[in-house]
C-alpha cells in the first residue's frame, strides 16, 4: 500500500513539473542535432536578455522585438520568448556575425522572420534547428529552409564535405551558404532556378560546383572570393548575372579580377558568354563550350557539340530508368551487365526532339565495368539499333539524332582470340580496336584483352595483329 501511495506522489509531482517546462527544456530532451552532437537540458540554454541588442518595433507602437545582435558567449541557445516584455520576431541581419563560439541554435515557432545573413560569419555553427510546429522554416540536417523545402535559407558555415541541394528547392536565399569555408562541392538538381545574391560568397575551400541546367539568374557577388574554385561552366539558360558575380578576387591595386585559374565556360553566343565577353575576360579565360544538358541521378548527359539545340528555349533532360530484361533478346551479342533508359528532352512540357546528332554521355554505370567494351544500343520493341562510338572514348558515349531508350551492356569474357571487346563475336569494331591500341590511344585494358588483342604472340600489339583480326572477321583467317 505505501508503494502505490509512493508511486502516485512520484506521478503527481512529476506531472507539476512538466507543466513549468520551458520550450527550451522539452526540445532538449527530444531532439538529436546532426552532426554528431546530441542537444542536451544541461546545454542548451535560453541566455539572458543582457546577451542580445534589440529594437522594439514599431516606434511608434511597439509590439514585437526585433533583435540585432548577439553578445553571449554561449555554445548552444535557444532564442528568448521576449526581450523588453515583447515576444521576439524578427532576426535582422548579421546577429550572430563574428560570434565564433555557438556552435548550435534552435529558432522556436514564435521568432518569425530569418535570414541567410543573420548567421554570417558565425565560422562554429554548425546546426540550425527549427520548432516542428514552426510555420515560416523547417529544418534538415541542420540546415534552414522555408517550409515547403523550396528555398535553402541558411547553411551553417561549420558544416564541412559536399552538400548536393535538394531537389525540391527552386532557389537559394540571399548569403544562403556565404562563409562556408568547409564546403568542398556543391550539386544542384535541375530544378533550380535562382541563386541569390552573396550566396556562395567567400566559401574558401569549395573547389567545385555543378550549376542548375535551368538555372535563370545568378546574383550579385553570389560566387566572389571562391578561392579554391578553378573553374565555372554557365548554362545556357542563364539570363541574369548580377554584379561581381564572377568577381574571383581582387588584384594587389583594387584591380577586379573575375575569371578563375582555369577560366570561364560558357555556351557559344549565350547571354553569359557575351556577358563575360563585355567584362573584358578574353581567351584562355573565357572557352565557348557545347551546351551540356545533364541527369543528375542517372548520370546521363546530352551534349550539343552541333550547336543545334536553341538557345532560346528551357530544356530539360529527364531519365527513367526502365527494366532491361525486355531488350535482351533483342541484341545480337552476349553481354554481363545490361542497363537500359528512357531519355527524352522536355519543352513547355512537351517532348522536344533534336533535328541532328547529338552525343549522348553514360557517366555512372557500375565499378567493373570496363569503359572500353562497354556498347550501347537504342532499342525499341522490335528492334536494337548499335549507336557506334570509338573503343578509345574513355567515357560511355555515342552519338545520335532519335532519343528513347536506350540500352548499355557490359562484357568481360575476352577467352576468344582477337575478340577485344568480348562481345562473343569478332568484328571490324575489335580490328579498329586493335589499331587503336597499336597507336596507344587506349591506356587502360586488362591482361586479358592485350593477350586477346596479340594474335601472333609477339610481344606488343601491332598493326599486323589489327589486320589479323579484321581477316577473321572476315571469315578468311584460320
């Protein structure tokens, strides 16, 4: 009897106490922060309203605070439910700006109104976290976005390694990722279309990043000061380039410097090419290159080494992966992996079919495969059409005018003599490809294609081996 009146006096107090928990208290409790670092009662905290500078807004009828600055010193916090007997709205910007000791900030429902460059500077943040009721922003991996994941807000510049952006997000806020001097490389789907301004600014250590194919506006200083970043590819879709948006440095007499060690690439008569062209950049800083067009979950690229796509339309290459056993029976020689997709361009949501060849790329396909056996096919229901490509390309490739599916298969049985690209069958392809070799344009081939490849048994591969193969090709060699 005493134990259950025991239990029921640990209950009720237990339950007096939950109700004077802070917000602060609970979500310490609950929430783990990413990046290995467990949020705790003991450690997050509300700091007192000494630690911040605020304005009561509006003037002339105060209801809500807006703060201005931090002062504390505090690792992880939580912000205040008021300060000056208001509750706290708004984040201006540069509030936690040279504040090198929070590593950690959870913004809870109330505070309504943030911004990219209210975390400038902040060189040890590493999580932003976000009240799950919270109307105005979510949070993920302890980065801020609106709260439908459109725009990314603010990347914590402690965060470090590569950051592919989500593909529901359609831009990046103003100063989103500025002073992120641990970002090595960013990705970004198709879906993107604005950069803001300052976004990437001074991002010390980002050595590579791969723009949006519908990418329309980049703004002013978005990627200044990259100091690692070599080299810049600009879509063809781009429109708007704000000011200094190239800037990559500034010369020892204020002098701007806008191109990067490797220089600018841009589509050929794009409206970034003659933007850079205006800027004074000249070759070799500035390539007119192919407009590229790129899948980046299948890997698969369109590239317009003809010219021949418009400039003046958005397109967007889409990739679907489909089921391959179908196309088997359809293709004339063995093979061990077999891959096949659905690649279509899209404008104005609907299909868009090129009027000449374009190349199709095939970037990612499985570790063992051998990039120089590798075959692609376009195929349909009846029929598999061979895309011809070159046996020294050291990317899988072909070129093409129809798009549709295609199929890329993968060989690794090189047991028969001069049967280089171990289909099973020996063929004019494997004599050019004997050639090839003879004239070292195929650096990397296994033990067992140069032993396929040296008919005679002499040492080396020769021309005479490339015209042994293509007699038993042709049916007139033993």
């Amino acid at each position: 009897m005493k134990i259950k009146k025991a239990f029921a006096l640990l209950l009720v107090v237990t339950l007096f106490s939950l109700c004077f928990m802070t917000p602060a208290d609970v979500y310490a409790q609950e929430t783990e922060v990413s990046g290995n670092t467990t949020a705790s009662q003991s450690d997050v905290i509300v700091p007192s309203e000494d630690d911040f500078e605020y304005i009561l807004s509006p003037k002339s009828n105060p209801k809500w605070a807006l703060v201005t600055k931090y002062k504390g010193s505090d690792s992880k916090i939580t912000l205040p439910e008021t300060l000056g007997g208001l509750p706290v709205k708004i984040l201006s910007e540069n509030v936690f700006k040279g504040c090198n000791t929070v590593t950690y900030i959870y913004i809870p429902a109330h505070v309504t109104s943030v911004s990219g460059s209210s975390f400038a500077e902040c060189f040890s943040l590493e999580a932003i976290e976000v009240d799950p009721k919270h109307e105005n922003y979510i949070s993920e991996n302890g980065i801020l976005f609106n709260s439908d994941k459109t725009s990314v807000i603010a990347y914590p510049n402690a965060k470090e390694g590569e950051y592919t952006i989500p593909e529901s997000v359609i831009s990046i806020g103003n100063y989103a990722f500025s002073g992120a001097y641990r970002l090595t490389k960013v990705n970004m789907y198709n879906t993107l279309s604005a950069i803001g301004a300052g976004a990437f600014y001074n991002c010390d250590a980002l050595t590579e990043i791969r723009l949006s194919d519908c990418l329309k506006s980049l703004g002013s200083k978005a990627l200044a000061s990259c100091e690692s970043l070599r080299e810049l590819h600009l879509p063809a879709s781009l429109s708007i380039i704000g000011t200094d948006a190239l800037l990559g440095d500034m010369g020892s007499n204020d002098d701007k410097l806008y191109y990067f060690t490797n220089g600018i690439y841009c589509v050929k008569d794009s409206f970034s090419y003659n933007h850079v062209y205006q800027l004074g950049i000249r070759a070799p800083y500035l390539t007119a290159e192919a407009r590229t067009l790129t899948d980046i979950k299948s890997g698969i690229s369109i590239v317009d080494t003809n010219n021949i796509l418009p400039l003046d339309k958005d397109l967007l290459l889409t990739v679907t992966p489909v089921e391959a056993d179908e196309f088997s029976p359809l293709l004339p020689v063995r093979h061990k992996d077999i891959l096949s997709y659905d690649v279509s361009l899209i404008s104005d949501g609907a299909d868009y079919a090129p009027v000449s060849s374009v190349i199709i790329r095939f970037n990612k396909l499985p570790e063992s495969t051998i990039i120089s056996t590798v075959k692609i096919y376009r195929t349909d229901g009846k029929n598999a059409f061979d895309l011809i490509r070159s046996p020294h390309t050291p990317f899988a490739a072909a070129q093409t005018k129809k798009l549709g599916t295609f199929t890329v298969i993968n060989n690794n049985d090189f047991s028969e003599k001069g049967d280089i690209d171990g289909d099973g069958i020996v063929t004019s392809y494997d004599a050019r490809f004997a050639l090839c070799i003879a004239a070292g344009l195929v650096p990397d081939i296994t033990d067992e294609q140069k032993a396929t490849a040296d008919t005679d048994g002499k040492s080396g591969i020769a021309t005479s081996d490339a015209c042994e193969i293509l007699r038993y090709a042709a049916g007139i060699a033993a």
